[in-house]
C-alpha cells in the first residue's frame, strides 16, 4: 500500500520591500511521504522569495519532469522554473532550457555538490542559485505543524520568518544569478 502525502496549510503575511509586494497568502502544500521537513520549508520559502500571482507548486518528487514550483503563461509557457536542494547540473541545465527563468534554492549545501554542479552550470544565464543557512531552516523546520502561520518580511534579499515563538534571519548566499 502507497502512503499518501500528508497537507500542511501555511498562512504568509507575504511582506517583500525589496519589490513592493505585500500579501497574505494561504497555502496547501502536500508534504511527500519521503520529503523532509527542511525541503518542505525550503518549498514554502521558495514560494515567498520569487512570489508571483501564476506562481505554483508543482509534483516535485513525484514528478521528475516537474520542478518545486513554476510560474507558468497562459499559452503554456514556463516562465519561471523553481527547484529546491541539491539537482543535478544535468536537471539544470535541462530546466534552464525550458524556462526564460531558472532558480534554485539550495539547502544542506555540500561543498563537493557546489564544486561539482556549479562550474557545469556556469554558462547558463538565465540560471539563479542561492544558498539557505542551514541553522535557521532547522530551528524552522523542526516539529512543523500542519497549520503553520508565519509573517515573511524581505528586505534587503534578507528573508526574516517570525513564526508563534521567535523570528528567523536567513541571509541568502548568491552563487549564481541575483534574485
């Protein structure tokens, strides 16, 4: 018998001053019976840092052809794929050529993974990938409830997360690309 996908439910209080987007979103999101809580927060950091009205989760991992999350035309164009963690150069180089935009936020960042994929994705432009601090993603993440409310302020490409108990600074790593 296959497990099912568990759904959290996120409520943001979406405030990016960097690009003057103010919302509060309210969010499914099915958790992977063999995805992380780390790359699930990841996935919902994700959606907050490149928001876009279009901008939705795809299958992930269940669906290798599909990305996290992507913004999408309304011909059917994909103008903007998402992954998160650790892809392949191969996957990226893949969705940088299906995509005008391609990104990634990386978490658990290994130095033999950047050594590797990072020089073999050099060359494409449309490619942007930043690093997440590990500390504050676990102090997130760790015992994620399945209705979490948090207010997510952007400033400066400095991602603060104040959940019921504290705030989170995560200081973002550009290791290609910008924003």
């Amino acid at each position: 018998m296959a497990l099912k996908s568990t759904p959290y439910k996120f409520r943001l209080n979406l405030t990016d001053i960097d690009r003057a987007i103010y919302e509060n979103l309210n969010l499914t999101v099915a958790r992977h019976p063999s995805e992380t809580e780390q790359r699930l927060t990841t996935r919902v950091l994700a959606h907050a840092l490149w928001y876009h009205e279009q901008l939705t989760f795809g299958r992930g991992l269940s669906d290798v052809d599909e990305p996290a999350l992507w913004q999408k035309s309304l011909d059917g164009r994909i103008e903007h794929w998402i992954d998160v963690g650790q892809p392949d150069a191969e996957r990226l180089i893949a969705a940088s050529r299906r995509s005008e935009r391609c990104s990634l936020l990386v978490y658990d960042q290994n130095r033999v993974w950047a050594g590797k994929t990072l020089p073999a994705v050099a060359q494409q432009k449309n490619l942007h990938v930043a690093a997440l601090p590990q500390e504050p993603l676990d102090a997130l993440a760790s015992d994620l409830p399945r209705s979490v409310d948090w207010g997510v302020m952007i400033s400066d490409g400095v991602l603060y997360v104040s959940d019921e108990n504290t705030q989170h600074e995560f200081v973002l790593e550009w290791l290609q690309g910008e924003r």
